[in-house]
C-alpha cells in the first residue's frame, strides 16, 4: 500500500480475517476504556463522546483511492489504536463503502457505546462485530477496562445484549485473560455466564502475549486458555499467538511493517510469519530509528509510536 495513506493501514493477512484493510478512524489511543493490558498503551484521550475525528471525505477519499490503485481485500475492519463506534460518522462511512465495494465489513469495538440506539444503528450496518468481555462484575470491569468516567458494566453487558437483539450479522466475544486478575476458574466461569447472555457467534480467549500498557500483566499459559473453551457456549477458541503462525503471503516493504507495528507490536517472527518471509528479509527493516523494542520474556517485541 502507498504509504502516503493516513487513514488506511494493510491490507494486514490476519489467521481469522484474512487480508484485512484497516481503517483507523479516531486519533492514537482516544478510548472509552483505558485497559490495562492493551497493546497500544495507555489511553492519552479517554472519552465517551463521539465527534467527526478525520474528515469523512478524506477518508472515503483513500479509500476512492486504495479501490482503484488496489482493491484486493476479504475485508474492511474498523480498527487500529482507539474506539471506532466513537467517530459520529461511523454510519455514514459504512454505508459508502457498501456503495462502493461488496467487500465485508467488520467492526472491531470495546461495545461501550452499545447502550446508545444511535450507535446501534450505526454498528449493525457491518457484516461482522466484535466485541469484548473480560470482567464479570463493576469491581473487576474498573480494574481491568478502567473505563471513563459513568460507564458500568452493567451499562456495557445491557448495551451489548440490546446489539444482539438487533444485529443480523455475525458477533464475535473476544474475552481477554490475564494471570492474577480474571484467571481463577471461578471467575472465568462468571465471564462466561456473561457471555452467554449475548448468543456470540463465536467466543475467542486472548491474553497478554504481546506487551501491555501494565508491565505488571501477566498472560496466562495456552494450557490453561484451553481448560477454559469448555465454559463458553460456543465453544471457544484460543486467538492468542503463542508462536509465529504460517502467515498468508504479503507484499513486504518498511513502511507495511511500520504501518502493522504502531498497531500490533510483534517479534520479528511473528513478523515473518504475518508477511510469508525467511525471518532474514525480516531483520534488517527492524534497525529503523522509529521502532522501539522490549524484551517481555524471552522474547523481543518491536514497536513503532
């Protein structure tokens, strides 16, 4: 992709998606949640109010652009560093890429906004939602998600239940787990009892791999994400990335790294595996000066800011 794109990020070859655009529609870290195992950091801009961050037409306008120079996607996925269902043209924005392309698209949300009809309207124009769960109870929901300011968790599961009650589409739960704060049986257990209550398509388990806002996060083994699968209806499956998975073949250059790593940090394994390349095509492209790197474990994870 032309690196000159300011909205637009990928297409990124995903194990679940497959090659995804993105499409970033809020400013780094503006969030409704502030969770303390996020990948991006902590949240520089916690809001619940949503506003017209990036000009809509500039928007469409890449991707205007990226169809013709491009185009070749299995979907289009509001992501990147902040809460898409707080951009107020969300809506307006599904509805021209519907216009424009059949490619799928999908929505990648915290699902606090969910208890407001207006972005209801908004989120179940998308073919695909995800959202997330990971506390059972307000006293676990502030010290995991440190939500802003008025949001409950009651307020969350309500708002995700009235979605379900409307969405046509397929909705994906996306529970995070981390040692020493939602791990114990029990607690999974009341996770997901949670989780029932919105009939998901499909349940994913997740956990700290990657290095999170809180140096004190722990993530919890694979062997223990998998005694867990059994308590979600359906039956979840594991999402985290423990080792560097066969990726699906990606035009390489510095500038996708970079564009991937101020999303999803990432060993330079997992980087070679993301882009179907020897791990030596790789490293060179790692002694950028905008990369940082942190060691978690045994492991070196690159990072760009």
């Amino acid at each position: 992709m032309n690196s000159s794109y300011n909205y637009l990020f990928g297409p990124v070859p995903s194990r679940r998606l497959g090659r995804s655009l993105g499409i970033d529609v809020t400013p780094f870290k503006t969030c409704s949640f502030d969770c303390v195992f996020c990948q991006c950091g902590c949240t520089t801009r916690l809001c619940i109010d949503r506003a017209e961050f990036m000009p809509l037409e500039d928007i469409c306008g890449e991707l205007e652009r990226w169809l013709r120079d491009d185009g070749a996607a299995d979907c289009i996925t509001f992501a990147g560093s902040g809460e898409p269902t707080l951009y107020s043209r969300l809506g307006e924005l599904i509805q021209w890429i519907k216009q424009h392309t059949t490619i799928p698209v999908i929505i990648l949300s915290n699902g606090t906004l969910l208890n407001r009809p207006d972005v209801r309207r908004d989120v179940k124009l998308a073919d695909r939602v995800k959202i997330s769960l990971s506390a059972w109870d307000d006293v676990s929901y502030q010290q995991i998600n440190r939500p802003a300011n008025g949001l409950t968790f009651e307020q969350l599961l309500e708002g995700e239940q009235a979605f379900r009650e409307e969405f046509r589409g397929e909705l994906w739960v996306e529970v995070f787990l981390m040692e020493g704060l939602n791990s114990e049986p029990e607690q999974v257990k009341k996770i997901a009892a949670a989780v029932s209550r919105l009939r998901p398509d499909k349940v994913h388990l997740n956990t700290a791999v990657r290095p999170p806002a809180e140096a004190t996060v722990r993530p919890v083994t694979q062997e223990k994400l998998a005694s867990f699968c059994d308590l979600f209806v359906p039956r979840a499956e594991i999402i985290a990335s423990f080792t560097a998975s066969s990726g699906m073949v990606a035009e390489l250059s510095l500038e996708k790294v970079i564009e991937l790593l101020r999303r999803h940090p990432a060993t330079a394994a997992q980087l070679a595996a993301s882009f179907g390349v020897e791990i030596d095509r790789i490293t060179p492209l790692l002694t950028d000066s905008r990369l940082h790197c942190e060691l978690r474990g045994e492991e070196l994870y690159y990072k760009c800011f």
